[in-house]
C-alpha cells in the first residue's frame, strides 16, 4: 500500500512570516510529485510538478524541493500573505495515471 | 469554459436516493478521473477514463457507484441507494496527455459536496 503523509496537518502563520511543510511519499517506483493550492470554494491548483531528484522549482513566493532518495518533498512559501491561506496537498505518481495524495497542509495566514 | 466545471456543486441527499454528480472537463482533454475525498482525507481514486473507454473502476467503493463518459467528454458518476458513508466531496479532474509527469498535472474541478442524511 503506497503511503504519502504530510505534516503539520494545519497551522496559522503571522502575515510576513515565513513557513514550511513536508510531503513523505514512498522511495521507490518514483516517477513525480505534485503539489496542489486548494483554496475554500475553488478547485485545486497545480503548483509544482517535480520529477528530479534535487530538483528545485520556484513560483514567486513558493518554493519546492524534491529528495527522492529519502522520499520528501518540502513546500516553503516566503513572506505569507493572508491570500496564500488555503490547503496544500501533495500527491505521488508512480508512473501511472493514479495520483496518490497526502490528507494536506491547512494554511492559515493571519493578518 | 476554461475550467474542468462540476455539479451541483452540493447535494443533499436522503439515505438510500440515487445521485448523478456530472463533470464537464476542459475540451479536447483525453483523459478524466473521479476522485472522493472523505472529511480528513486526501482525495482517493475512483475511477479512469481514457475518452469514453473507462480502462479503471478499482476505486469505485462498490456496486452501488457507477460512472460513464458515453461521448468522451461529459462524465456523470451516479451513485445508487446513497448510504452515509457516500457523504464525501467528489472531484472530476482532466488532462490532455497520460498525466504523471512534466507538463502532465491534471486540472481538477471545485468538486460536488455530497451530504447523506
């Protein structure tokens, strides 16, 4: 049974502040990582696709990197704005059409 | 429309009523999923349709869920005798390519909200 976690499951962040969450997903059979913005009433937004071991992708203030050796990716958003309050999820894709998500990261930034 | 677009977007319904949630993805894209993702929980897989073929429906949580895509665009996932345990958010997702890798991310819809009461 392939397992992808993520941590925290939520937390609240000062505007300005700076934050990080993880994605765990299994080592082995790896072929890509997402990572997806879901804000409240709207549809899910893909961030980043990552298929590299030590890849690095950056979207203004968001950030991703992936360890596929050690199986983790982290999210880093820099400078949190109240819009960037939303749920993060990761989902791992081993090749197949079948994305396998994470429970997700509920961000909340506070103004 | 420029989005994958889904409803209703909630649905209330009575302990054993059938529902239809419908899916209409982004034109032109070949392949569409159905995911559920039940309160706490990530979205899990339910089925994949590759235009109208459905070639996986090894996430369907029982014969009681049914989805077709007749013309290879517009996806209706019915659920029969709705039990508590259906109360979910249902997500339609589409892709123009095999998604998985660069280039490859599915876009989703804002998802049906089905509540069983």
């Amino acid at each position: 049974i392939l397992n992808v976690e993520q941590s925290p499951q939520s937390l609240h962040v000062q505007e300005g502040d700076s934050t990080n969450f993880t994605c765990s997903f299994p080592s082995s059979n790896f072929y890509a990582l997402h990572w997806y913005r879901w804000e409240t009433a709207k549809s899910p937004e893909a961030l980043f696709v990552m298929t590299l071991n030590g890849d690095e992708k950056k979207k203004g203030r968001i950030s991703a990197t992936l360890n596929t050796k050690e199986g983790y990716s982290y999210l880093y958003i820099k400078g949190s704005q109240p819009e960037d309050s939303a749920t993060y999820l990761c989902a791992f894709n081993s090749g197949t059409y079948k994305y396998i998500f994470g429970t997700g990261t509920r961000l909340k930034v506070l103004a | 429309g420029a989005g994958v677009s889904q409803s209703p977007r909630y649905k209330v319904a009575k302990r054993g009523q059938d529902v239809a949630l419908r899916c209409d993805p982004i034109s032109g894209h070949v392949s569409l999923f159905w995911y559920q993702q039940a309160l706490g929980q990530g979205p899990e897989f339910l089925t994949y349709f590759q235009n109208e073929a459905q070639l996986d429906k090894s996430g369907l949580p029982s014969d009681r869920f049914f989805a077709e895509r007749p013309e290879g665009s517009v996806s209706t996932l019915k659920i029969q005798r709705t039990q508590q345990e259906d109360s979910a958010v249902y997500l339609c997702a589409s892709s123009s390519i095999y998604p998985g890798g660069e280039g490859g991310s599915a876009f989703f819809g804002q998802g049906t909200r089905l509540t069983v009461v």
